[in-house]
C-alpha cells in the first residue's frame, strides 16, 4: 500500500505537491515555517505552493503585516517561502543563524530577531 502525500495548503512546499523522490528534505520544513511566520504577521496564510508554482501572486509580507517588524526578518520569512526550494535556508540550523544574527536598532542597540520577536507586546507598542 503506497500511502498519499498530506499537506495544508499554503503551508506545503511547491515540491510537496508533486512528490518526486529526492526533492523533498528539511527546506520543505523550512517553506511550512516560513509560512507560519508569513501567518502570523499577517494574518493571512500564503497562497498555496502549487499555484505559485503557476502563476506567483504572494503579497509582500511588509504590505500586510499588522505592526511593524525588522525588514531583515521580511527577507528571511520571505527567503523561506522561496518558490525554488534551493534558494531557502536549507537547514533548520541555517534558518537560526539568520534569525539570530544582530540587526542594528535606531538607537545603535544591537539585538537578535529572536530578541525583538520575544519581547513583551506592551515594548512593541512603546515606539
């Protein structure tokens, strides 16, 4: 019995969609966890893989996103849901380089995206 591929749309990976052997790897998990953060920054999933394979019509994160966020943490969301999966961080420990990386604030206080996604939401709105 040969058991069928299951995935939610506009969190799979275009490649999860046609199921060829060898495609699929870690930058499959990498696509559904930046479509996660796409989510829930903007409220919205992305569209789904397979049509953006067809024709690309994913909003740009920074026109949807309900408060304002880093534009390096944009790229990488964006950089996770690149339609080539050889264009995504390949690894989960490549996609926490990238978040962890320090990104110069306004007033030259350096912090990580995971720093600025894990402050309280009362710092957030202090701006």
């Amino acid at each position: 019995m040969k058991l069928k591929p299951m995935y939610t749309a506009g969190f799979a990976a275009p490649e999860q969609y046609r199921f060829q052997q060898g495609e699929l790897g870690p930058w499959c998990d990498i696509y559904s966890v930046g479509a996660t953060m796409y989510t829930c920054i903007s409220g919205t999933p992305p569209q789904a893989g397979d049509a953006r394979e067809e024709k690309d019509r994913l909003i740009p994160l920074k026109t949807l996103a309900r408060q304002t966020y880093s534009q390096k943490l944009y790229d990488i969301v964006e950089s996770c849901l690149a339609v080539d999966h050889l264009k995504r961080p390949q690894t989960a420990f490549d996609l926490q380089k990238l978040l962890m990386e320090e990104v110069p604030e306004e007033k030259e206080e350096k912090k990580s995206l995971f720093d600025t996604i894990n402050q309280p939401l009362s710092k957030l709105f202090q701006r």
